[in-house]
C-alpha cells in the first residue's frame, strides 16, 4: 500500500495560519481525488486554539473543537513531501538541505480571518494544481 504525500504547514503558534491552510488543502484535496495528506505545527504552539479561529471554521464546516497546536518536530519536517512555512525560522529545528516554501506575506488572523483565510486558501488552490 502506498503511502500518501504529506505536506505539513508550519507558523509560529500552530493554532491559526498552519491550521487554517492544513484544514482547506485537506478539503481541496478530498475534492480533488487527490492522495495527499495535510498536517499543522508551531515552532511556539499555543496552549489551545484561539476562539475566534475555531468559530470561523466552524462556520465553513470545519470542526477543530478539542483540538491542540502541537510543536513541530525534525522528524515531520524530514519525512513531508513539502513544507510550507507562515512567518517562522524553522533553521534549528530543520534536517539540512530541507526546501521550505515560504508565505510570509499573510496577514495576521488576529486582525483579519477573512483576508488571512482568502490569501491561504488562493495559494492552496496553486499548491495543489
């Protein structure tokens, strides 16, 4: 059985931007029929996921409730198919010669979920083209 790829999403705290981006491409892959697999971390995970995140994804169907940000490890980092990073060094924890796409230019959902999930989602859409 093959194993399917897995593109894990890195931002500082892991309860927002990784999360927001590892939960739609989830989606947009379903959707697609494609075998690939999404995964979020923080380099700082929070203790819990931020309230507002959870009632907007939940308002597009996604349930992260009971969910935790969780701190992103070497081993994930080296076993992904691709890395995408928000606005965090991953250099001390990164395997050498790792290719990390970085989307530093979202903008913080603290201050606009909308806009933050709109440019996440439009560069999901060409990830996975």
């Amino acid at each position: 059985m093959k194993t399917p790829r897995t593109v894990l999403f890195v931002c500082l705290h892991g309860s927002a931007k990784s999360l927001i981006a590892a939960e739609y491409f989830g989606r947009l892959a379903t959707e697609r029929g494609l075998d690939v697999h999404a995964t979020s971390a923080g380099t700082e995970p929070d203790p819990d996921i931020p309230p507002h995140v959870t009632e907007e994804l939940l308002r597009d169907g996604i349930d992260v409730r009971g969910r935790r940000p969780r701190l992103v490890t070497r081993e994930e980092l080296a076993n992904a198919s691709h890395v995408v990073s928000f606005g965090c060094d991953l250099s001390r924890v990164a395997p050498p010669g790792l290719a990390i796409e970085r989307w530093d230019d979202v903008p913080a959902v603290s201050a606009d979920f909308q806009t933050a999930r709109e440019k996440i989602v439009a560069r999901l859409h060409r990830l996975l083209a």
